[in-house]
C-alpha cells in the first residue's frame, strides 16, 4: 500500500477543477480542445496559470496570422478562444501576483483585437466612480436603431468577459450589451482600483445606476434598459433594480436574497469577499456581506419584470433563496424558473438559458417583442 501524501501540485489542479468544471469551461467561451488540454496539462503537473497561458498565446498567434492572411472571421474566432484562456488562467492568482495584471491585460487586449472585427465594433467604456474607474464593454447590433440596453455582469469571481457569449445572444436579438466590472470586479478591481464600499449596501446600485444613466444618455442607444446579475451579481441586479425605477425589466441567475449564505457551507469564501471589499483583513469584508439582505420590504420596490433562474441542486446559493427574491418582490410580471439538475447559474444548461434569457428580453425591451 503507498500512503506517500498526495503531491501538492496535484492537491492544487483538483482544486482548480473543481473549481473551473468542464461545463463552466465551456458554457463561458473556453473551446473543448483547449479545455481539454488545460485539464491534461495541469494533471501532468504544469501549474493552472502557465498552462492556461501557453494555449492563450497558441490561440493569440494563430488569430494575428489569420488576419495577416486576410481571415477575418477565423482570427476573430482565435482572438476570443486566446482571451478566454487567459481569463480562467488568471484565476487562481492573488491580486498582488503581477502575473494576474499581466494575463488580464492580455485577455483584454485579445478580447479588444477581437472586438475591432465586429460590426459594428465593440467600444470599450470607462466610467468614474467615487476615486477610481469602472470599464465596460460595449456590444451593440448591426443595424439597429436606438437599441435597448442590457447591462450584463457576474459575481464574486466577476470577470465581465466570461458572460461573452450571453452577450452575443442578447445582441442577435436586436440589444446592446454593456458588459461591465462593478465595484470589486475585473478590470475594475484590478486597473481602476475600484472596490465594493463595506459602509454602504447601496454604492454598488450607484455604481450600475451610472451604467443606466451611459446608457439612456449614449447617442446611438435607446431609452429602454434592462439588467441581468449572475450569482452573487444577480442580488445586485435585483437590488439595483429595486433602487432605479429607470430599470425596464431584471434577471437574476443563480442568485440570492442574503449573499452571506455561502459563507454558511463554504468558510473559506472569505477570500473572495476580501478581493470585492478590497481589505487585507477578511474580518470586515465579512461582516459588510452579512449586512447585505433584499429584505421583503426592499423588495417592495422591486416592480420591473423579473425573471429568475436557478438549478435545484445548486449548493452554492440555495433554491428556497432565489425563490422568496422573486416572491417578495412586488413585480406584476415575474417569472421562475427551475432546472431539476441545474448547477451554480446553469453551466450545465448554458445555451437553453441563453435562449431563455434572449427571448425573455427581447419579449419585454424591443417592440413588438
């Protein structure tokens, strides 16, 4: 019998997995070979980053020679597969790494190049918040006059391009999409050194009301705006919609009415609140979650259309959450829906939630649906 220890390293890639699953791989833009390679490279022993780097630089260099040769289409496609392998592989690393400031930018660069080939082209936004910066993308469709808007945001991993391809549905049918870091969140966090205010509940709803105001006020964009939150950004998202009447209907996905509740089954999430909060110390990043609550009488406020998804299964936040959010708040038109073998924001129903979400919005911001 060998009862040597398990190798560190390999304790480390379990851990990534476990964390980054294949659905969630490839239900946010990872293409298959490289999710499969990623998963070989760190079973043999090749840290998460570095591997998810080499395939990142692989997919950038076959993206600019197929638009040297004139490809636009396929250097597009390359661009975006380099970006999202730099996403996942910046993951694992602590802010004070530099190897995370360098592999996001170049996923903000791929994701750039890639954009710069779409019609119309992405615009990359920045907006000022108390004494930092917030960044967005901005997708819009081709020819659309004065479309509605979605703004389109994540949780506490928060890394706004992750949602590219829920973006990309959205805009088929006929809506723009700010894709946007709040407070706390990717290159918000990371380059506008911008984080969650742990005095104030509502500066985030603040913060993504000023994506509302962008918006109605952008010269090529209509007055129509909706929001969609996934995990913890869909308690923001309802949130937000119950403090900005402007908002014209909310989706929350894999959310919750109390954030703090996976604190409950997973301590050591404390280190993902810290980065939002943006303390050395967990302690008070902690408490500032637990004060964050959609009580019923906040949701009171909540009147726009709601739509909420969530996975039965989903441990992360539990169902009977997402379901007293959508039954306290005060929308004549609300929506559940419930996936029997769902994950954490159905990553293992990736294009059947898409769709639903699409059609959803479309359904309630364009005219005639």
């Amino acid at each position: 019998m060998n009862d040597a220890p398990e190798p560190s390293w390999r304790k480390a890639a379990e851990a990534h997995k476990r964390a980054m699953p294949m659905q969630r791989l490839l239900g946010n833009g990872l293409d298959h070979a490289d999710a499969t390679a990623l998963y070989a490279a760190v079973d043999a022993g090749t840290p998460w980053p570095e591997a998810a780097s080499a395939l990142g630089e692989a997919n950038a260099r076959r993206g600019r020679a197929a638009l040297a040769a004139g490809h636009r289409h396929s250097a597009l496609g390359w661009l975006r597969r380099a970006s999202a392998c730099y996403r996942f592989g910046q993951v694992p690393l602590g802010d004070a790494d530099p190897r995370k400031r360098a592999m996001y930018r170049e996923l903000i660069d791929a994701y750039a190049a890639a954009g710069a080939l779409l019609d119309p082209p992405l615009e990359h936004v920045t907006l000022p918040h108390r004494t930092g910066t917030m960044s967005a993308w901005l997708h819009r469709p081709a020819g659309v006059t004065r479309p509605p808007t979605v703004l389109l945001f994540g949780g506490f991993d928060g890394w706004r391009e992750e949602y590219d391809t829920a973006a990309r549905e959205l805009v088929a049918r006929g809506m723009a999409v700010l894709l946007l870091d709040g407070p706390g969140q990717g290159e918000t966090r990371l380059f506008g050194r911008l984080h969650m205010d742990a005095h104030d509940p509502d500066d985030v709803c603040a913060a993504l009301s000023a994506f509302v105001t962008h918006a109605r006020e952008h010269p090529l964009l209509g007055e129509k705006v909706g929001i969609w939150g996934n995990s913890f950004g869909g308690y923001l998202a309802a949130r937000t919609a119950a403090r900005d009447p402007r908002i014209a209907a909310a989706c929350v996905n894999g959310g919750t009415d109390r954030p703090a509740e996976i604190l409950d089954r997973y301590p050591r999430f404390a280190a993902k609140v810290q980065l939002l909060y943006g303390t050395d110390d967990p302690g008070p990043a902690v408490e500032a979650l637990r004060r964050l609550r959609l009580t019923p009488a906040l949701l009171t406020h909540l009147t726009c259309p709601l739509l909420v998804l969530h996975g039965t299964p989903d441990r992360i936040f539990l169902i009977d959450s997402a379901r007293r959010l959508h039954d306290h708040a005060r929308s004549p038109d609300r929506t559940f829906l419930e996936w029997p073998d769902g994950d954490h924001c159905l990553y293992n129903h990736t294009y059947e939630k898409h769709t639903a979400v699409g059609d959803w919005f479309a359904e309630h911001l364009t005219p005639g649906g």
